[in-house]
C-alpha cells in the first residue's frame, strides 16, 4: 500500500478502503461500469461502408445490373469493376490513416490508481466503477468526474475542456471532470459519474457521428456524373422501348447502347481517386495524417483558418523573458534567489519550471510553503536557511500590492504596464526578511507585511516555433485568420500580435457575443479576429455564421472543447498531442503537432484541383 498520508474527509475515511473486487464486480454487471462506447477511430466496417455506398457508385450498380440485364456482362464488370478498384483505393488510404490514429490512441491511453480493499491498484479506465476510490498525483488525467475527498487542496489543467490555461484550485467537495490533469497536490476522489455520464464524454459526443464533406471540386464531378448517368439511363431507356416495339433490331440495339454507355466517365472516378491517395501519401511523410482523402484538396479551398490558442498556437510551456532586479540587487544575484526559490518547492507547476530552466538554483531548508493557486495567484516560502533566510513569494503583482508599500507600487507600475501591453506575464518576487507564518488562523494563505520587492520576472506562452511562418504563408495565399479561445481576450489579443496577427478588428468576449442578436453575431464574427472566453457552443455557433457567409472553413483544434467545432467546419484539423475526441473528429491530424506540414497539404490540393480541373 503507497498511498500518501494526508487528512480526510469523512466521508473519505469511510470509504478509503474503496471497493472490494467483487463488489466492482457486481456494479459493472449492472451497468455502473466506465464503459466508452466512443472507439478510438472508425471501425474497419464503417469505412468499407462508407465507400462503397454512395449516390454515384450506387447509380454506377445500377448501371451495372443493367447491363447485366441486356446480357453485356463484360461492360458490367468493367462498370462494376472500375468502381470497387476505386472502392480499393480509398479503404486502403483511410484504414492506414486509422491504424495510426490507433496506435497513437492506445501509446496515449492512460491508467489510473484506484484504491480496492485498501491497496492501490493501477487499472484501466474502462475498469472503474461507479463508487470507486481514485487517486490522482501530478501528472494525472483524470478519467471520470467526482468529487475531491481529501482536505488538502489540488491545482488541475481544465484546458482540454474549457480552454482556459489558467489552473483551476479544488477543495474538499469539489468536482473533478474527466479529461482534466491533476498538476499540483494529490487528491483521493470517488468515481461519481462514469460512462457516458461524464463530462468528457458529453463534449465529445460529436465526434462519435462520421461526417464526409464534399469539396466544392468533388461537388462539381458528383453533379456532372449524375447528370450524364441520368441522361444515359434515359437513353437505354427509350433504347429498350424501340427495340420493344420493334422500331430498331436487335443488332442496332446493342451497337446503340455501347455507346450510350461509353459517355458515362466512369475512369474519371477513379482518376479523382487515385489522386487523392497519391497526395495522402506525400503529404504523411510531411507530419500530416490524412483521415479523408479528400481532405487534402479540401485545404486547398479554404479561405478562412480558425484556431484555438491554448495547445494550438501555444505549447502550453512558458519561457523566461527577462528578469528586472530593483533595490540594488545585480541580475546574477536575483537569478540565483530565484533559482533557490524554485528548487526548494515541493509543488512545481509550468512557471517554476521555466524559472529553473534558466535560473539554476540550490536546494534551502523550508519551513513552511505555499504552493501557487489560481486563487490568491502567488506561491511563497518561508526559508529557514543560513544562505537564504525569509519569507520569500512570488505571483502576480497585483495580488501582492496590498503588502507593497506605496512607494514600491509607483515604481513598479510604468514597467508592469509596459509589459503587459506586449502580451507578457509580469510576476513580482519579493519578500519580507522575518520568518512568519504563512496561513492565517482558519488556515488560509496569508501574505506577510511589508514586503520588499526583489525584481519582476518576464514570462511569455511559448508559440510553436512554425506558428508565425506558417500563417505568413497562409497569408500570402489570400487565407484570413481567427483566434478563438477560452481564455481571456487580452491574452489571446497579445498572443496573436506575437505571431503577426492582427487586432485592429478588435477583440471580442463571449460574454459580449451571448447579448447580440443572429444578425449582429454574423457580422461581428465576419469582422472580428480575436475572440476570448468563448465556449464549446459559441465556436460552433460562430464557423456556421463563416460558413452561412459564404466561407470555406478550416478549424484548428486540440481539446474535448473544440470538437463541436472541428464538425461544423469545412475541414477539421487536430493535433496529434490532442484529445482523442478531437483527433477522431478531424479530416487531418498534424503528427508531432507540427504547423509546418500545412502548406506543403495545401499546395498539393492546389495540384490536385488545378490538375483535375485541367
């Protein structure tokens, strides 16, 4: 048995022991398992199916057993023929894109501790139960909702669900949701909604239905082919009535027909085909995974690229910038205060580990720490160190005014205004000389007074390193772009300057967008590029308003929150460190999460459409 001492809740020490094998048993058996009727991809089936029927190929069977009918079985295989190569080639594409899409599912699967008859137990997710004991260290996903049971407070990462980078702090009756990560603190919780009772499962009940959209060139083969086949049928039709009434022999008859259904183009079909598979193939060995093999003719019609911020133009990392000593203090000698400040939490989070990827640092003795909470937004120490002695806290500098004097804020603030309009993160270290506490009598953090302020630290999200070259290709090829995300729209407004995009449209809320009328919601989402604390619902609602507009769409996303909006776009694109949820919704998966494979897929669509247009 591991599991690590901390205080419980009541109801957690009665239920620590969690269940027993049998007891799971018996509950799995009356459906109260975490059963996920949402597989990792199509099925073999499902993709077979989906090929061979269709409004041409399905005219085409007709046209065969017509033929079969007037005794020409030679035309009918090669009518029925052409058609299953065709058939051949696409299955063959697809089931490879979805034997990676696979394996990627199953290297990304994760496993959880549960705790039964007292033991921890790493199992599964499909093998948790309703009740069950879970417990969740750093790092952790969280597989299905519940409440915390332990007292001791945890930070999780809810940005595959809302979109929001920001840390989310639960406390004792608090709920987990699935799909989330446990990134401070540990946490006993009870499995209290599995299946597809989840939260997880419920955003990403889109992606369960197949979608095949036609490109506008395939639109454009489709209605010719069917008009020509009608026309066709027609023809055999008043065919068959003259040789009935005997205005033709028989002889006329069948030299007639040969060429009536020599104007059908059934090659063309396969042409369209093989083009499509040929570009798939090329295009993989550029990072991109093609799961329709239209998709990338697709790319090559859009005109519009919508992204998520957090995971899609981020890496979800932070780096250092800069760090701005004040008080007299050298540049050397705050890195280093900082660098031991960092080392010697026990709590890391994506801050303290860019802070000690540039400034190493040493390990003091702590006294009492205070991990950082997207509630009170700073982090604090008290060392009791003979190199290192003090309160020691670093956060956001206007949650650590109150213990600033007067003075200090003046002096900070034309600095932090500075660099906040750049789109920076601005964090004040600073700290008072005497050992005090902490926490405050009811045990909540507690700054100490007066505070003495060390330097301010610089931190930027880190972009992909292709982010900003890749749109500026995107843009020189006439594609306009915009940002929605779940996060605050001056972030995602600083962000996009950083990658070159552009505000002068403005930025908009989510709260805004809830007050407007249909009308005013189509115009601002033509008009607007950078949308924030936008939800699941609303980037759906606002690709349909591009789309009703006369847009081609394209929606780049990573998280469970943007699957809604990867169907209701022309062409969804997911990166391969996403959600599975999304990863199965997307036409294409960009392997290695890498924005560079994109133009290189939207050159070959390109030469594709103009070949077959030619």
């Amino acid at each position: 048995m591991k599991m690590q001492p901390q205080q419980l809740t009541e109801t957690a020490v009665s239920t620590l022991r969690g269940l027993s094998q049998e007891e799971a048993a018996t509950r799995r058996a009356q459906g109260l398992g975490n059963t996920m009727p949402v597989k990792s991809s199509r099925s073999y089936a499902q993709i077979v199916r989906e090929n061979v029927f269709n409004p041409i190929n399905d005219l085409l069977y007709v046209l065969g057993i017509a033929l079969v009918a007037l005794g020409r079985v030679s035309d009918a295989l090669v009518s029925v023929g052409v058609v299953l190569l065709n058939v051949a080639v696409s299955v063959i594409q697809e089931v490879r894109a979805k034997r990676v899409l696979d394996q990627i599912a199953l290297l990304t699967r994760p496993r959880t501790t549960v705790i039964r008859t007292g033991q921890e137990q790493s199992v599964d997710p499909g093998d948790i139960v309703k009740g069950d004991v879970l417990l969740v260290r750093p790092g952790d996903q969280i597989v299905v909702d519940g409440p915390v049971l332990s007292t001791e407070r945890v930070d999780v990462d809810e940005s595959l669900l809302t979109g929001e980078s920001d840390l989310i702090e639960k406390r004792p009756g608090d709920q987990l949701y699935s799909g989330s990560f446990c990134v401070n603190g540990s946490a006993f919780y009870q499995a209290e909604k599995v299946g597809a009772q989840s939260v997880a499962y419920g955003l990403a009940a889109g992606a369960r239905a197949f979608r095949r959209v036609y490109t506008p060139l395939q639109r454009e083969i489709n209605l010719v082919i069917r008009v020509i086949l009608l026309v066709a049928v027609f023809l055999e039709f008043l065919m068959v009535l003259s040789a009935l009434t005997n205005t033709i022999t028989f002889v006329e008859f069948v030299q007639r027909s040969v060429v009536i259904v020599g104007i059908v183009p059934i090659g063309l079909i396969l042409a369209i085909a093989v083009a499509y598979t040929l570009g798939a193939v090329r295009i993989v060995r550029k990072g991109a995974l093609v799961q329709q093999a239209n998709a990338i003719e697709s790319l090559s019609n859009v005109d519009m690229l919508c992204m998520d911020k957090t995971g899609t133009l981020t890496t979800n990392d932070l780096e250092l910038i800069a760090v701005y000593p004040l008080h007299g203090k050298d540049e050397a000698e705050l890195r280093r205060l900082l660098g031991d400040f960092v080392a010697s939490g026990s709590v890391g989070n994506v801050t303290s580990k860019a802070i000690g990827a540039s400034c190493p640092g040493q390990q003091r003795r702590v006294k009492e720490e205070i991990p950082f909470s997207s509630a009170h937004k700073w982090s604090g120490l008290a060392i009791d160190d003979e190199a290192m002695r003090g309160s020691y806290i670093l956060g956001a500098v206007e949650m650590l005014q109150p213990a600033l004097s007067a003075e200090e804020i003046e002096q900070l603030q034309p600095q932090v205004e500075e660099e906040s309009e750049k789109g920076l993160r601005v964090l004040l270290f600073a700290y008072s000389p005497e050992l005090v506490a902490l926490r405050d009598d009811d045990d909540r953090p507690r700054l100490p007074d007066g505070l003495v302020a060390l330097g301010l630290v610089i931190l930027r999200d880190q972009l992909r390193p292709e982010a900003r070259k890749t749109l500026q290709q995107f843009t020189e090829a006439g594609i306009h772009f915009k940002v929605i995300s779940g996060d605050s729209p001056q972030t995602v407004a600083a962000l996009a300057k950083q990658v070159g995009l552009s505000d002068s449209a403005g930025v908009i809320s989510g709260l805004e967008l809830a007050k407007m009328g249909p009308a005013e919601f189509a115009q601002v989402a033509e008009e607007t590029t950078i949308f924030g604390r936008i939800t699941p619902q609303q980037k759906e609602q606002l690709l349909q308003a591009l789309r009703d507009r006369g847009h081609y769409v394209a929606m780049i996303g990573d998280g469970v929150n943007d699957v809604l909006s990867l169907k209701k776009a022309n062409l969804g694109i997911a990166m391969q460190s996403g959600s599975q949820a999304t990863r199965n919704a997307a036409d294409i998966v960009l392997l290695k999460d890498s924005f560079a494979s994109l133009p290189p897929a939207f050159r070959e669509g390109q030469r594709i459409r103009n070949g077959m247009q030619d």
